[in-house]
C-alpha cells in the first residue's frame, strides 16, 4: 500500500529510524516499510560498514565501542544520516536502520539535528531473536550473549522514546501495519 493511497492523500516526505537488536528484523521491515511509499528509500548502516573493503573494525565483545570502532561506529551513522537527510530533500520518505542505543543515539541526534524524525523500536523477546538468527540468517551466530547486552542497553538507553513494538508473534507485514497505524498522523 502506499501513502498516497492513505487517508490524507499527498506524498509527504518524512524520516523514520528503525532500530531493535541484531536480528530484530529491522532490514527487512525497513524495506518493507519504504516501499509503502510513492517515494520511498531504505538507507542500511550495514551495508555502508561493509563499504570498508579493507582496515573495517567491527565490535567484537558484547560492549560499547571504543577507539577505531567507535570511530566507524561514528562514521556509519554519519553516513546514513546524510544519505538520508540528502533523499528526505530531494522529496523520498526514508526509513534508516541501524542497532542505535547507548552512545550511538547521542550521534545519531546529533546528525539528525534540526530535522523532524520517527522513531521505531523493533523489541521482540531475545530467545525469538537468538533462535531465528541462528535458523534463518546467512549470517554468522553472535551468540545469546550479544543479544541480552543488546537487549539491555536498548531497553535502558531507549526507554519511552519511540515507538516500540513487540514483534515476537509479528510477521514483518503485519510489523509494517502497525507502524503505519501509529505513525500515519505523524507523517
């Protein structure tokens, strides 16, 4: 569905951040979720890290991020804010995603200064995270431990900010749904 098909009408350009823990499923609702627009662009931080074809630090232990990797960590979510401010006034509804909590949500507001955005928390149950990683993804297992700390930083950095939802029992079409349903008046 796109907006334009909503009650309202006209195309509006908005920004929304989509956020949660690894393997939350914020990809994939994200995309969902820029294509229910006429104008729609999914920005993915991971795919701007992987950019780094050569000296990328990733964090390794369940942690905050501390020298390069707080450095990159810095770079990427400068990147995607940009990339999305540069659509958001060219006329596209962007949905940004990324794991942003603890220090990352301090630079993603400070990128993002001066411009309207949603917030999304995708909060499904961490033993539905570390099950489906495992069974679904191409990606290698981080392991529960990463997942509860995640889960933690999230929950006490992000509380009462956003838009948070349990996606557990969700489809992602259904995620999109409600995101829509809550967001709608707003954008």
């Amino acid at each position: 569905m796109h907006q334009d098909d909503q009650p309202g009408g006209e195309h509006q350009p908005a920004l929304i951040v989509v956020t949660g823990i690894m393997a939350a499923g914020k990809s994939t609702i994200a995309h969902l979720l820029a294509q229910c627009f006429a104008c729609g662009v999914h920005v993915e931080a991971d795919k701007l890290h992987h950019m780094i074809v050569s000296g990328a630090v990733w964090v390794k232990e369940p942690e905050e991020p501390s020298g390069e990797a707080a450095q990159q960590l810095r770079l990427r979510i400068k990147h995607m804010c940009l990339l999305g401010k540069s659509f958001l006034a060219a006329g596209f509804t962007v949905v940004l995603d990324d794991i942003i909590s603890g220090s990352s949500w301090q630079y993603l507001q400070e990128e993002l200064q001066g411009v309207p955005f949603s917030l999304v928390v995708l909060a499904p149950r961490v033993e539905v995270v570390t099950r489906q990683r495992d069974l679904h993804r191409a990606k290698p297992p981080q392991g529960r431990a990463w997942a509860e700390y995640l889960d933690n930083d999230l929950h006490r950095t992000m509380k009462g900010l956003g838009l948070w939802i349990d996606t557990s029992e969700q489809t992602p079409e259904e995620t999109v749904k409600q995101i829509l349903h809550h967001l709608w008046p707003l954008l």
